[in-house]
C-alpha cells in the first residue's frame, strides 16, 4: 500500500499531501474491512477518525484497520465515553491534569500535566482519569481542528514521581487508541535527573510521537520565541513562562467539567439517529468481523491484549539506571 508524505512544521502541524480521491478510496476499503458498525461505534468511525488510523498506519489500509479494530473492542470494553466528572474527581483534587481554558494559536485545546502533583498510586484509576481527560480534550475540539496540545510543568519533579509502567500505560492509550491527536507535547524545564529517565521511556513511544516531544527552558531565548509564536503568553500559566499567577481550583474546574459532561453525553446521543447516515450499515449488534479475503481476515483477527493495570504488578527498576535513587525508593509515585 502507497504511503502519504506529510510536511511537519515546529508547531506539531502537518499538512498531509495525499489527494483526496485518494484518500476517499482507502476510507472506503477501511470501512469493508471493518463492517457494519451501529450505535457509538459507527458514530466513532467518521471519514476523519478512519482517517487519523490511516496516517498513523502510513496509509497502510491493513494496518490501519487492524489497528482501528482493536480500538472499537477497546471502547466496548473501556467505554471511555460514559466517564464522567464524579468518577474520576479524586484523581483530578490536585490539578496533575487539566484542559486549560485557552487554545493555541492554531484552536488546538491545551492539556496541563504537572508530575509532581500525582496524587494517588492506582494504575487504573490514573488511566481512566487520563481518558477522561483525552476525551474531554476531543469534545472541545473546533471543527477545523482534530489535535491538541501538552503542556508538562515539570517544576517541583522529583525521582518519587518516575514511573515506567504508567509512561508505558500512556503511550500506549495515546498511540493506540487516539492516533494522530497529539499535535504537540511540550516538557517544560525538565530537571537533569529527568533526562536517563527519557531515555528508558522514548523507545516506548513510536518514533513519529516521539518527534513531536520538545523541551523548553524558561532561561532559553528560542524556547520562550516558540511559546510565544504557539499561545497568547498573557492566558498561559506563570510557570510555562505566561502572566497568568492563578493557582489550580479544583471546585471552579469542576463546574467547568460538569458542564462539559453535558457537552460530551449531548454529542454521543447523537448516534440515535445514525441509522439514516448512508456511509455505514447498521445492524443489531455492532460487528467487528473483516468482510475481505481470507488473507485479510487473518492479519485483523489477532488477539488484541489489553493493557494491564495490575497495580500490583511490580514496577520496571529505574532506580539502578538514574542518578541519586537508593533501593529505599520502593514506592515509585506514577508520572
């Protein structure tokens, strides 16, 4: 299958230059290897979702439907969409991530991340705050725009907040499971003990998510030049270097987040109608079964794993790999 150059640009921009007739063409392959969809599902697998699947799959149409696949049986499993604000708001006390209440300069909405704030050890309950973070993100989308931005304060960080295993659990819910919606993930004056840590993490991510992670410092000319030519500096916090000196309020954020449940629950009811929408076929049960050769059908019917969130099991040793940790530090707090 043909692959689609992309233009990369600083602000984790890219202009894709794959013709649209094209990029029609594999939309329609996409959608006979996936099948018929109802519900949530079909309403999840619009022309600009199959097409994120695909450019994260270099427009390969096998790949990228395997891969969309195992996000549907995901999404059944998880339901990702029915997270609410009450069911994560003890993970959520802190401000260890919040969408900020500013876009870039490009619409892109804007997910804060301070590692030092971590609050809690549950693998899972942090993931499942972690999509309901991603998803809200989703929902405030503009229309003319499908990514967003990170931004990770990293004053205060300290090895105690160092954990591979949910820096696994993360890339791995990012990359598989919302290709291509990170435009951009900026680590903000990260500290010389975070640098070996990296190093143990970056192979986790692929190498085109791992392109778009840039690291800033307060006291370097060229970083402030791309804060400023990304954001309104005067709506960004202090600590990426903005004039904004608010401090985290968790009961004003969720008045935010309770009217922005309304928002998301109001957007997947729209699937009561999506029997009328021509693209997709609806049938009692959604289907996942491939209706391609049976060549095809051996590459999407794999076993799809799910991520393991055992907290219990034990933590990848970092400690004999970064500078200033001793074998005391057992209880390594998640990133």
């Amino acid at each position: 299958m043909s692959t689609s150059p992309t233009k990369s640009t600083p602000n984790g921009l890219e202009n894709s230059l794959k013709p649209e007739e094209e990029r029609n063409k594999q939309i329609d392959e996409m959608r006979k290897l996936i099948g018929p969809l109802s519900g949530k599902l079909a309403l999840y697998c619009s022309d600009a979702s199959i097409s994120r699947y695909l450019a994260a799959q270099s427009w390969n149409v096998k790949k990228a439907a395997k891969m969309l696949k195992a996000s549907l049986k995901w999404r059944l499993d998880f339901m990702p969409e029915e997270i609410r604000w009450d069911d994560v708001a003890s993970e959520a006390e802190t401000g260890k991530i919040y969408r900020s209440n500013y876009k870039d300069k490009h619409g892109r909405p804007v997910l804060v991340m301070r590692p030092r704030c971590q609050n809690t050890k549950s693998l899972q309950g942090q993931m499942k705050y972690l999509v309901y973070c991603l998803e809200n993100a989703v929902v405030n989308l503009p229309e003319d725009q499908e990514q967003m931005i990170w931004l990770i304060d990293f004053h205060g960080f300290t090895l105690s907040n160092l954990s591979i295993k949910v820096t696994k659990e993360t890339a791995h819910i990012l990359e598989d499971y919302y290709p291509e919606r990170l435009g951009i993930a900026i680590l903000y004056d990260p500290p010389k003990i975070f640098e070996p840590f990296w190093k143990l993490a970056k192979p986790f991510l692929n190498p085109k998510t791992a392109s778009k992670v840039h690291f800033m410092y307060s006291d370097d000319p060229n970083s402030k030049k791309m804060m400023e030519e990304m954001f309104d500096m005067s709506l960004v916090e202090s600590a990426f270097g903005g004039d904004d000196k608010a401090d985290f309020d968790v009961n004003k954020y969720a008045e935010r987040m309770r009217e922005d449940d309304k928002k998301l629950s109001s957007f997947w009811k729209n699937d009561d109608n999506s029997a009328s929408n021509a693209q997709l076929t609806v049938t009692a049960d959604p289907s996942l079964e491939p209706t391609n050769s049976d060549s095809d059908s051996e590459v999407l019917d794999e076993k799809v794993e799910k991520p393991s969130l055992d907290v219990d099991e034990e933590e990848s040793s970092i400690e004999e790999t970064l500078p200033g940790s001793n074998s005391t530090n057992a209880n390594v707090k998640a990133v």
